[in-house]
C-alpha cells in the first residue's frame, strides 16, 4: 500500500514559503576587519583597474570584438586559448587547495556575492540603521520618514549598481570612450544592454536575494562536502565547553578554569553549566540567519561573524575567547590535527605545477606566429631557365605592442635552395599581420622528387624567432 506523504501548506494554501528577510547584526572584530580589508582591495582593484593605463593602452581590456585580450602589458590572441584553459585549472586546483586546508575561504571573503552584500548591508545600515531598527521599519506603516529612508537606500544601491555595471563593460569596451559615451548618453545597444544588466544583476543579488544566493543558486556550497575532511578547518561551536547552556549568575567560572583530574575528566563531576549563555548574539549576526550551534551546516559561508560576535560575549563576561571558533572536527574531539595529508599534498603539487608551467609559458612565448602556406594551384613550375620553381604564402602576425621587421631564411634542408622575397626586410606594424609572397628556386638537377625544409622567420630588431616547417617539390 502506498505511504502518502504530507505536504506542508503555507501561505493560505501556496505551496511556496518565502523565505524571511535576515537582518544582520552589525559586529566588530578580527574577522569583520578582514572582510573589510579584503573588500576595500577586491573592489578597489575592480573599480580602478579598467581606469589604469599600460604601454598607452587601458591595463586590462577584453577587447571581444578584437578577439584579443589585454593584461598588464601582455596580450592574448585566439591563439593563446591554452593559456585562458591552465588560468581556469590554476583557479579549480586554487579552489580545491584551500577549501580542503581552510575551508570556505573563498566564500566568506573574496566570492563577489559576498563582497557587494557586504557593502549593499553597509549603504542599509547607514540609511536605516542597525538590526533593531531595521525590523522596526519594516514592520512599521508606510510614513514620511519610512518612505524618506527606504528612497535614500534604494537610490544609494541604484547609483552603486550602475557604476558597478559601468565598471564591468569597462573591462570590455575602452572605459574612457564609455564614459564620454555615457555622459552624453549616446551608448551602442549592447553597452546599454550589459551595463543594465549587470546593475540589475548587483542589485538583486546584493541588495534582495544575498543568502539565498549561497543556499540554492552556488553549485559550490553543494559539492564543498566532497572536499572536507575531519582536518579541514570550520568554524565550529565547541559543543563540549558550551553545554549545557543558558544563563547565568555572575562570578560563576568558565569550563576551561574548573579543575580537571589527569585524565582530563572534571574533578567536582560534570559542570552542571557550560560557557555558552545562550544570548543568540552569534545568530543574530549570521549573514545566513543559522545557528551555528547547530553543527556544521551547508548555509555557512565561514564568515567568522559568530566567532567574532562570540569572542565580544565572552570578553564581557571574563571568559576566555574561542566558544565559536576557527577549528577541526578532530581537534574538537581532542584528537592529533593533520595539517599536511595526501590530499593538501596531491592538490599542492598540481597547482604549483600548473603556476610554474603557466608563469614559464607566459614569460617565454614568442610574441610571433607564422603560417605557411603552399600555392594550391601548382606543385611547382619550371622557369624560363630550367629550374624548378615552388611557391609559398607566408601569414606573418606580429603579436607584439610595438611594429618588427623580419626576414625570412631556409634554415633546413635547403642548401642548395634560393629564396626569393619582393623586399628585404619585412615590417608588420604593431599587432599587425603580414601576407608576405616567397619564391623557392632549385637548379634543374637538385630538384628531384619532393623533400621537406624547414622555413625561419627572425626579427631584425630583437631575439624573436619562429620555424615552420614546409616541402618543396620538383619532377619525379
Ligand atoms: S554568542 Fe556565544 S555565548 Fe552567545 S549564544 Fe552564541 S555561542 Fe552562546
Ligand atoms: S554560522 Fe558563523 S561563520 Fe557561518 S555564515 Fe553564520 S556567522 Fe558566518
């Protein structure tokens, strides 16, 4: 007999369940200071890089129409897709790294979903004040002050979206002509389209969905547990100070302070109170509305906010910090931590192996490419005065930010070869290519049957060099 299952109806009957709105309480602390800091440097570097400037170039372009990509000094072409492919393992094995060492790092301090909440929460609290406060309005009748405050911080996070929106086009389309454009609102249709978009984007990540993002958008909240071990650091509530909790009268000394026998068991029986004075200070400031009393739970994006919430409690009451702390499962069951294992050890050494071949090809690669094409419509010819004739094309394309002169030699299998080009030295301007026209000629009796040789394009004016290799045919 089938087992029916009960549905759970809210709503008036709506089978969805909205989500209530979190309030964050505003904290103070080591963490909080470094998730300042580290918002200040990731949107500072977001914000001014596209207005930086390099060899008279913006500092870092994704020109797509171009198919060309600028980076501090370097460009990439087409071309260079594997390095675009070794940049995303670095950022994948970056990821692996350190979440199995440190857990969420990535989340609580430098994901982008994290970054511009923080400040969207912070442009929220300026206008309408702390946790407190904000439930009071929203809970209050729409008056002249509510609509006033509720006006300020909607403008605020508009006006913050749109240069958030602005800024990231820029990193696609010259931010200088953007802005010219902008200001006289004279921008194409797909620079409207993104800007727009992308403002739409922050501010309805930031400003309305923030947790919810993290909970049933980001795959890496769900695929996280994969790389967890009992080593990995979490922040964790130590369970076996806290309990039993509750309140307390005052002078009562902390878990750690009451005597222990050598086996670590307490001397006076099991204290009947543990450190935790259930004051929920630590749920109150969690971005993700959890109690991270609870245990480990997916939703927690490893801010440290609870830790620093709870650090402030227990400094108040005289007890030492570290109820909600940065820790391991096995240090929490009083077990040897393993900070160095097979995993941190695998996951180390590919990503260095992927930085160091990344770095070496970066700073090696020639900034040249040369095509060689044969004449599709003859083998060869004979000349007028016997000799065998092969025709090439050669597609020179000069990568580099500055123009080079080139010429082109027979480097092997052509001693007894000539080539021929219409001019000397060739000169490829600046990112530039060259379609180039190259004769080689045999005497009849050295061009017998078909051999292969190898081509040599070599900058006149520095070290670059690149070799193809081709054949050249005569009679059988
Ligand atoms: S902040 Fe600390 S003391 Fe207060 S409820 Fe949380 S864990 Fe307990
Ligand atoms: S439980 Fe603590 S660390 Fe996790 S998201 Fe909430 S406040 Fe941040």
């Amino acid at each position: 007999m089938s087992k029916q299952i009960p549905l759970k109806v809210v709503d008036g009957g709506n089978l969805y369940e909205s989500a209530p709105k979190i309030y964050p309480r505003e904290i103070d602390g080591r963490f909080q200071r470094l998730r300042t800091l580290a918002v200040w440097v990731l949107l500072g570097l977001f914000y001014l890089m596209p207005w930086l400037n390099w060899d008279g170039r913006q500092a870092v372009l994704f020109d797509l129409p171009a198919r060309k990509f600028y980076i501090l000094g370097l460009s990439f072409w087409p071309q260079d897709f594997v390095f675009l492919a070794l940049l995303l393992m670095i950022a994948a094995f970056a990821l692996f790294f350190f979440t199995a060492l440190a857990g969420r790092l990535w989340c609580g301090y430098a994901c982008p979903q994290t970054v511009w909440t923080e400040v969207f929460i912070a442009i929220e609290r300026w206008c309408e004040g702390d946790r407190g406060k904000q439930m009071k309005l929203d809970a209050a009748p729409w008056t002249r002050e509510k609509i006033l405050r509720k006006s300020a911080k909607h403008s605020l996070w508009l006006i913050f979206a749109l240069w958030t929106g602005f800024t990231f086009v820029g990193f696609f389309t010259p931010i200088r002509t953007l802005a010219q454009e902008a200001a006289t609102l004279s921008l194409g249709g797909w620079e409207w389209f993104w800007t727009l978009f992308y403002s739409f984007a922050t501010w309805g990540n930031a400003g309305f969905l923030r947790e919810q993002v993290c909970k049933y958008m980001c795959p890496y909240a769900r695929f996280q547990g994969a790389m967890f071990d009992r080593d990995t650091l979490i922040i964790a509530y130590d369970t076996e100070r806290g309990e039993p909790r509750g309140s307390r009268r005052k002078g009562v000394p902390s878990v750690l302070e009451l005597p222990r026998l050598a086996d670590g068991a307490f001397a006076d029986g099991d204290p009947k109170q543990g450190d935790c004075i259930d004051c929920t200070i630590c749920v109150q400031v969690c971005p993700t509305g959890i109690d991270i009393r609870d245990g480990l739970q997916y939703e927690c994006i490893a801010c440290g906010a609870c830790v620093d919430a709870c650090d402030s409690v227990m400094d108040k009451i005289g007890y030492p910090r570290g109820l909600v702390r940065y820790a391991t499962l096995n240090s929490l069951e009083h077990k040897t931590p393993h900070v160095i294992r097979p995993r941190i050890i695998i996951y180390g050494l590919i990503l260095l192996t992927l930085i160091g071949s990344f770095t070496y090809a970066v700073f090696n690669r020639t900034p040249l490419l040369v095509d060689v094409l044969r004449d599709r419509n003859a083998l060869y010819r004979i000349a007028t005065d016997g000799g065998v004739e092969n025709a090439y094309t050669f597609k020179i394309v000069n990568k580099d930010v500055v123009a080079h002169h080139f010429a082109i030699r027979i480097s092997e299998g052509g001693t007894d070869l000539t080539l021929h080009t219409h001019v000397d030295e060739i000169v490829v301007a600046a990112e530039g290519v060259a379609n180039v026209a190259v004769t080689v000629s045999a005497a009849a009796d050295k061009a017998r049957g078909q051999r292969e040789i190898t081509f040599e394009v070599h900058a006149l004016d520095s070290d670059m060099q690149r070799t193809q290799k081709s054949r050249f045919f005569g009679p059988s």
